[in-house]
C-alpha cells in the first residue's frame, strides 16, 4: 500500500524569464503580440475547423490577392524556401491554396488563396479590426491613436534601415 501523502498542487505564476524581469523593449513589444495573435490565430483555427494552426498565419500574411511565387513569401516572411512551401502544400491539400501558371513567366507558378483561404483570411483581418478596437477602449481613443502613429513610425524608419543594409 503506498501511504504517500496526496499532494495538491497550485498552479504556479509563469516564472518571469530576464527580458520580461527587465521589461526590455522585445519583451514589451511581445507580450500584446502574442496575446493578440493567440486570439486571431485561434479564429483562424476556428473557421477551418483546426485545421489551420499558428505556423500557417505566415502563408496568410505573406501572400499577395494576385497570387505569390512561394520564393517571395518566403523572402518576405525571412524563412527558407523550403519552409515556406511546406506550408503552402499543406494548405493546397487542405483546399486553402492553389497554384496557378504564372503569366509573366511561363515556367512559374503562383500561389492563391482559394475561396476558402479567402474567408479564413477574411476572418483573421476581422478578428484584427475588433482587437484593435478593444486595446483602442482599454487605452482610451486619444493613447490609441498615438499608439499607432509611434508604431508606424517605428516600422516604416525599421524597414528602411533594414533595405538601406
């Protein structure tokens, strides 16, 4: 008979790693990140009945509505080509994608969304819009809208820097 005591445990409060200890600007920038993406990307699982995970948000975000070489996308989302067309083959079987002749260059084909990648896409973009809108009541209009001026501003002079190297 094993007379081991039962113990209960408490769920613990996450460990704070340095950068969150810190509050350094990665760590402020990522934590509504990641809270806001684990809600489109849940939308996003939700509409294609789970078949669509977090990793696939890159294939959304990086495909043009005139279709994309798959070499593009994966330029665009810094990850390898490999990567990227394992993703988009993954959607193209489950009727996400589909591939077509691209009319500038015989030889290639270009990803697109299908009908149904459209409304997943759709969805995620909707998902966005009433996201923003709640973090624009928990700051209040006025911090919203400098919020977002900061971080255009931030992004736009980041990515010319980054084409600059």
């Amino acid at each position: 008979m094993n007379s081991q005591k039962n113990i209960s445990r408490t769920p613990r409060s996450r460990r704070k790693n340095i950068t969150d200890q810190r509050q350094t600007f990665g760590a402020l920038l990522r934590g509504p990140y990641q809270i806001l993406s684990a809600s489109v990307y849940g939308q996003m699982s939700e509409v294609s009945g789970g078949v669509i995970r977090p990793a696939h948000g890159v294939v959304f975000r990086t495909i043009s509505p005139d279709g994309s070489r798959v070499t593009e996308m994966a330029e665009q989302a810094q990850m390898t080509k490999q990567s990227m067309g394992y993703l988009v083959d993954y959607l193209r079987e489950h009727r996400y994608v589909e591939y077509k002749d691209d009319p500038t260059d015989g030889r290639a084909k270009l990803a697109h969304l299908t009908p149904s990648g459209l409304a997943v896409q759709q969805a995620a973009m909707e998902k966005s819009a009433e996201l923003e809108n709640q973090v624009a009541q928990l700051m209040g209009p006025g911090e919203m809208l400098e919020l977002r001026r900061l971080l255009e501003i931030l992004n736009a002079r980041m990515m010319e820097q980054t084409q600059r190297r």
